[in-house]
C-alpha cells in the first residue's frame, strides 16, 4: 500500500471556540459547530492511478476549488452546499481542454443534509446532479459512435435511480462528514466493522474498520485522525456475483468471480486528517485507495481536500 503523508503543520484559525478536545483524559469527539452562512473554501484534488503489466501507467488528474457554506442551521441539523469549480483536469500530465459544450457540465452543486452532530444524513438535490449528469453523458454519446447495446443500455438506466451510485462521482462527500459524531481516545483504537449498501443489489458489503486519533495539538486546537479499511474477497465475490445475478439474470448461475481471479485481491482504504476541534471543521485531509482485482492490475484513487 502506498504511505498516506499528511503534512501536519498547525493551521491558525479564528473561530468561535467550543470544548471538543480534552486534554485532561485524552478524548476527543467530532462535533460540528457551525453557524448558518458559514463559509470554507477548500482545494480538491482528485488522482485516479492505473499500473497494468506490460501496458504504461495511466494518471487522471482533476483539481477543483470547493465552497462549503452552511444554508440552515437547526437544533437538530445541518444544510450543507458544497459547490463544485473545476480549476484543471490533466491525463498523464497534459493539459486536457475542455469543449465548450461539455464545461457548463463539469461544475457541480451537491445540498445535503446532517444531524446536528454532523452525521451525513440525506443528500438532497441528488435527482438534481443525476439529471446534469445525465445530460453530460448524452452529449458524449453524441460526440462518438455509441456500441453500447440496448440490453446494456437498459440495465444502467434502471440503476440510475439509486443515489448510491452517485456517491461513485463524488466519494469525498462522505468522506468528509464520516467520522462526525465519534468519541475517540487518543492512541486507542476503535475497532469497527463498517456496512456499506451494494451499488447494485439489496445487500450490503462489510469491511474491517480501525481509526484513532494520532495527536493533539493544543497551540492551534486540532488533531490528528487516521482510519484504516478493508474488504475481503469473499465479500467482494458475493457482491459481485449480486451485482451480475440484478443486470444479467440468466448469468447468475455462473461463476462470475472465480478464485484464481481473485487469487492477488486487495482492497484497502487508508485516511487521514487534521480536525478544529472547537468548530469540527475539517482542514486536511487525504484518501488513498488501493484495489487490485486481477492479477496484473493496480488501482490507486486517491483524494485531497485541504483548505485554500
């Protein structure tokens, strides 16, 4: 697995103050304290990574500005917007121009709903996203001949009603409010498994969780949060298998996954990140993921959120 770097430099920050970090006994909790308009503008830097044999790396790079701003505060949630600028997007370093038609596409704005903790709770203009989404990939299929057959064609469309999907294009947003809502204390892990709704399928996918809260720094009122995922291959055969049994019915009785292709499966997610603790602001953070699906491929996603 590639070394997740955060680079934890104290971050000095006006905000209101609110006791989340105890230094007395070492505990820390994720709470959000945010006032309705609040404001954070963030640096989001998203890095797709192939490593094929025999075949060259690929890297797909996009950097957006991110605007997080408060809609609605309540005593019991939070209305998120987070709005979506696409400052640069590369493929193996080069500059990829973006045609006119398609640029009015590649901005997005996700609203969302929280707890008053700051626990993700519903993603409320997702319908919206869909149908912008939806609109770029007509365009696409117009630019270029389209092989995509009918019954294909017809089994994505019905699971474009699914949020979940979605959540595909944008990991970052439940990344970034996960781990609201926790107590930690500092160096004691917290040993967790994690249920994750299949994409496809009414199922769900379980995967061994460990996060603990690395350091506090009491001069800029942050702290440090590492989190570690895994998901074993019997769990991704069952979900794949799932998968096949929803768009392919009469596949299903085939062994769709076999155990040699699954013989050099990984897939592991590895997170870190600096918190406020007075506010719960998020100010760094970074995602890895590592999956190999076949024996002569890597994939590395990886996620960079820090504030501008």
């Amino acid at each position: 697995m590639k070394n997740l770097l955060l680079l934890f430099i104290p971050v000095c920050l006006v905000f209101p103050l609110h006791a989340q970090i105890n230094a007395e006994d070492s505990t820390v909790q994720t709470v959000a304290y945010w006032q309705k308009r609040d404001t954070m503008v963030y640096r989001l830097t998203k890095v797709k990574i192939t490593e094929t044999d025999n075949v060259p790396d690929t890297i797909q790079k996009s950097v957006y500005r991110l605007t997080m701003t408060i809609d609605d505060s309540t005593e019991t949630s939070y209305t998120v917007r987070w709005q979506y600028y696409l400052l640069d997007m590369t493929a193996n370093g080069r500059k990829m121009i973006i045609a006119e038609p398609f640029r009015k596409f590649t901005d997005y704005t996700l609203v969302v709903k929280t707890d008053e903790l700051g626990v993700f709770d519903e993603w409320l203009n997702w319908r919206d996203v869909k149908e912008q989404m939806d609109k770029l990939l007509t365009l696409q299929q117009l630019s270029k001949k389209d092989t995509t057959s009918d019954k294909v064609k017809e089994a994505v469309q019905g699971l474009m009603d699914d949020p979940e999907l979605y959540f595909i294009a944008f990991k970052e947003l439940k990344l970034y409010f996960t781990f609201y809502g926790y107590q930690f204390v500092v160096h004691q892990p917290l040993i967790d498994t994690l249920e994750v709704d299949y994409i496809m399928g009414d199922g769900t996918v379980k995967m061994e969780s460990t996060t603990w809260i690395d350091s506090i720094d009491l001069s800029s009122d942050s702290y440090v949060l590492f989190s570690h995922q895994t998901l074993d291959k019997t769990q991704f055969k069952n979900m794949m298998d799932d998968m096949v049994e929803n768009i392919a019915p009469e596949k299903a009785s085939e062994p769709f996954v076999t155990e040699e292709f699954l013989r050099d499966f990984t897939f592991d997610d590895a997170y870190g990140a600096v918190f406020h603790g007075p506010t719960g602001w998020l100010v760094r953070m970074e995602f890895i993921r590592e999956a190999s699906i076949t024996p002569v491929s890597v994939t590395y996603e990886e996620i960079y959120i820090e504030i501008e």
